[in-house]
C-alpha cells in the first residue's frame, strides 16, 4: 500500500466515542476495510472537515488517500458493520451493512455526535452475495446530490470523501472502484428496528428505543410511553422531510424501510432524482416498474414505513397486543395530517407567503395543475416567480389570485420575491448535468463535478457560477433513467 500510515492521517482531529459500537452483541459485526491496491483521493469535502474540527486541509494526498479509503484506522476508531432488516419494495429482507463500514462516531467541536462511514470498504458479514464494493461514479452521484441536498437547507446525510481504489468492480461492465466517506446524524434506521422485532428480540428493540431517544430525541427520555413517543416523532420529522423533498422536486428512488433514517436525515443516495418537468407520477429509477417511490407517492410511502416501524414497535407499546395495535394506529392514521401541515408550509415559503390561509392549498395546487398540464419546468416555474419575469412564469389567472393573496397580506410580489429567493433554488443538481459531470470524471477530468459542485453548493444565489447547470434537460432528451447503482 503506497503512503504508510501516517502521524498526520491519524491525528487530523478525531474524538471518537463509539456509542453504537458498545451495544450489545447483535447489533453489528465488528470488521475492518479491505485493503486496496492504490487508494487516490478525487474529492474531499475540506468545508465539511471544518464544520467537523477535522483539520482534512493538512492532508497530504497520499495520507488523505489512505484515511479515506480506510487503510489506516485512527487511534480510537472501532470499526463495525451495523446488523438491520427492511422492507424492500415491499418485501421483508434481512440486511445489514454489506457494503458499508462505520469507522466510529466523531464529536465535533460544538458538540455533535457524528457517524463516520465508509461505503464500498469490502465485504462484512452481512454481504450476502454482493462484493461489498462501490462503483465510482455512484459514489460520486451520492456525494454531490447529499451536498446539494445540505445546501438547499434538506436534513441529510453529508459526504466528506470520495477516493478511488485502484481496483477493478465488476458490475455489468467493468468500472473503476471507490470508497465514499458518508457522515451522519446516525445510520439508525426503521429498518434496524425490524431486524430486531422479527428475532423476537424484544430487550434488543427496548435498548434501541433508548438508545435512538438519547441520541436523537433526548426530550424524550425518561417517559414511560418512549416507544410510542418516538414513534410519533419519527412520523414528525418523516413528514417534514417528504414535505421537503416535494419542495425541491426531489424523488428519492428507493424508499425502503432500511433506507429510512429514525434522525430524519435523507439517506442512500441511490437512483434518485430531481424533476425537470413537474409530473407527479414520475419515476427515475430503472427497476421501479410499479411507480411505487414515483415523485407523488413518497408521502404515501413514507406512511407506510412508519406503519412498518411501528409495528416493530409494537411488543413496547403495551403488553396488550390489541392495545398496542390501537396506540400505533393513532399515531401513523396522523401523518397524512402532519404531511400536509408541513408541505403547506413549505408551499407557502415557494410562494413568499407569510400567512396561513385555508386556501393556500388550493392556490398551490392550481399552480403544480397548470405546471403539469404544459410541462413546466419545476424548479425554473418557482425561480421565475421570485424574478417577476413575464412570460416564462404561470397563467395570469392563477398569478392574479397568488397577487391577491399577497395583497391580502399587505404586500406585493416585489416585497415577498426576497424570501422567495431563499426558498426557490436556482439550480438543482440536473441529471444530464450530473451525468456529464460524472462521465468525465470517469477520465479523470474533474473539471465538470468541479462546476457543478461550485453551482449546487450555493443553489440560491444566482450568478455565473451556475452557467451550465441550469435545466432543463435539452429538448428531445430521453426519459431519464437512473440505475441502482453499487
Ligand atoms: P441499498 O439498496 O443500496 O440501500 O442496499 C440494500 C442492501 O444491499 C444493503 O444492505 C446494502 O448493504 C446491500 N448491498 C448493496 N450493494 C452491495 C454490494 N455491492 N455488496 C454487498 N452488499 C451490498
Ligand atoms: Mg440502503
């Protein structure tokens, strides 16, 4: 292995405390990346590293190269691959971290306890048939669309590295492999929960609820109903995130319960996508054929894995099985409510509103209905509203019943376009932008991801640097297919 490990690479500014990793047997295998023959850095995300106390700017390459492809394990670190189950389009599975290696939990310097993740670091236990390796180019695609997710202001998981391992995958070509460095809030998923509920396991599932309440939610600790609390605020933060996701036009792609993270964090950057032309049926993902995780069914979807989680909750809810079942009811028959509530507020935001109103649905509803009537372009037809450009906006039936609601507030469009601004992104990463950017850095020309990085990162400013990342798709483009790519 080229650069030996290094005094630097191991002192960049851990702190580690490895909370997951002092669970109990059962909840993970403990297993080290697989060695790699030429580990090179293509990205590391130094603003991230700052944000982390992580003093990544002081790597040399070949030390950053090392750490990041996991080849030298920092004093303090325990690596582990995490022990999980889900519902996969539907179907129950038992999973687990195939792929993926958390290298330990970093506090940063104001206080947060972070997971650091290798993905695509080798096989663990819990591979099944795969290989537990990664594929360049998708883990880039996770890297910019989770940084452009954290840049329009979307909880997230973030990415602090992509290397290169000098090694050949096979997929169905070819391609060149890479480790991503994932960070996040916790890797605790429904789907976690699920692994435990179908072992009968009820200690287990009790000690995850405490641990996911001290972690995430610390307003919750000491009640007695935490299960049943966390549950609902699980649906909570669920609601506002699928809200969110819907605001910028977002389509996740692969919503299975083990991609669903209890922090409430967008997680698995897989097929997903953003919509050019608003539709709400659309689906990128090339083996969603049922439209299952289809743009307008995510918050449907996403009640469907919370009816998941709480059934795995159930044994905690109340040592009657029948009472149980009436608690968990309550609280998921719920979220369409609190889905809504959020996605009105995030409509009222898009459209410089201030106030809540009865008709803000309505008056939302008639601009997406004009939008996919003519196939509008979704995040252009909200910008041009901030803009007061003429002609590329909405119909001026629908803009003079928008006007008079603003009116309604005392303002004009002019005073409400400034908070619009900041809720209405320029840019989004495109997906034939993306793939552009992707494809080159395939021949290691980092100039396009470099582009649209500067242009994703900063998503409501306009200015030059988002020359050339701006959609839509050129016309006569195909239908944009995304692959689940590992
Ligand atoms: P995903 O659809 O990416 O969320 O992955 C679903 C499950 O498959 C997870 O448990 C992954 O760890 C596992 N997995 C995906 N790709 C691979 C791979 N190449 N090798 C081993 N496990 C994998
Ligand atoms: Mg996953």
């Amino acid at each position: 292995m080229p650069g030996s490990p290094s005094v630097a690479a191991a002192t960049v500014g851990w702190r580690f405390d490895n909370t997951y990793a002092r669970l109990p047997e059962g909840f993970f295998a403990r297993v080290l990346p697989a060695p790699v023959r030429a580990p090179a850095v293509v990205l590391v995300n130094h603003a991230l590293g700052d944000a982390m106390g992580l003093a990544t700017r002081a790597l040399s390459a070949e030390d950053a190269a090392a750490l990041f492809a996991g080849q030298m394990i920092p004093p303090g670190a325990d690596p582990i691959a995490q022990a999980y189950a889900g519902h996969q389009f539907g179907g129950f599975t038992v999973l687990g971290d195939g792929r993926a290696i958390l290298l330990g939990e970093h506090r940063t310097p104001d206080g947060r306890l972070l997971d650091v993740q290798f993905k695509g670091s080798g096989p663990t236990p819990y591979s099944r048939r795969g290989d537990g390796r990664a594929a360049l180019g998708p883990m880039l695609r996770e890297y910019v669309v989770s940084e452009a997710m954290h840049a329009l202001g979307i909880p997230t998981t973030r990415s602090l590295a992509v290397v290169t391992t000098g090694e050949p995958v096979y997929r169905d070509r070819v391609l060149r492999g890479a480790v991503l460095t994932r960070v996040a809030a916790s890797h605790v998923r429904v789907g976690t929960f699920e692994y435990f509920a179908a072992h009968r396991q009820v200690d287990a599932l009790r000690t995850l609820v405490a641990y996911v309440v001290e972690r995430h939610f610390p307003g919750l600790a000491g009640r007695p109903d935490a299960a049943l609390a966390l549950l609902a605020a699980v649906r909570d933060t669920q609601a506002t995130l699928v809200a969110r996701w819907m605001g910028v036009g977002f389509v996740h792609g692969v919503m299975n319960t083990d991609n669903m993270a209890v922090s409430g964090e967008t997680i698995d950057y897989g097929p997903c996508a953003f919509l050019d032309r608003y539709h709400p049926d659309t689906v990128f993902s090339s083996i969603d054929h049922m439209g299952r995780y289809a743009y307008a069914q995510q918050p449907g979807i996403a009640q469907w894995n919370l009816a998941r989680f709480a059934e795995a909750l159930l044994p905690l809810l109340d040592d009657s099985r029948d009472a149980a079942i009436a608690l968990a009811k309550e609280v998921v028959h719920a979220f369409p409510a609190r889905f809504e509530a959020a996605w009105l507020a995030v409509m009222r935001g898009k459209l410089g509103l201030a106030e809540a109103h009865p008709d803000d649905g309505a008056l939302a509803a008639g601009l997406l209905a004009w939008m996919e009537a003519t196939g509008a372009d979704f995040t252009n037809t909200f910008r041009a509203l901030t803009t007061g450009a003429p002609g590329d906006g909405a119909p001026a039936k629908w803009l003079g019943e928008w006007r008079a609601r603003l009116a309604a507030e005392g303002r004009t469009d002019a005073d409400a376009r400034d908070a619009m601004r900041r809720a209405n992104p320029v840019v989004v990463p495109r997906n034939h932008v993306v793939e552009a950017a992707l494809a080159a850095a395939e021949r290691d020309d980092g100039g396009p991801l470099t582009a649209l990085l500067a242009s994703v990162t900063r998503p409501y400013e306009d200015g030059p640097w988002h020359d050339g990342q701006r959609g839509p798709a050129p016309e006569g483009a195909e239908p944009y297919r995304t692959f689940c790519g590992t």
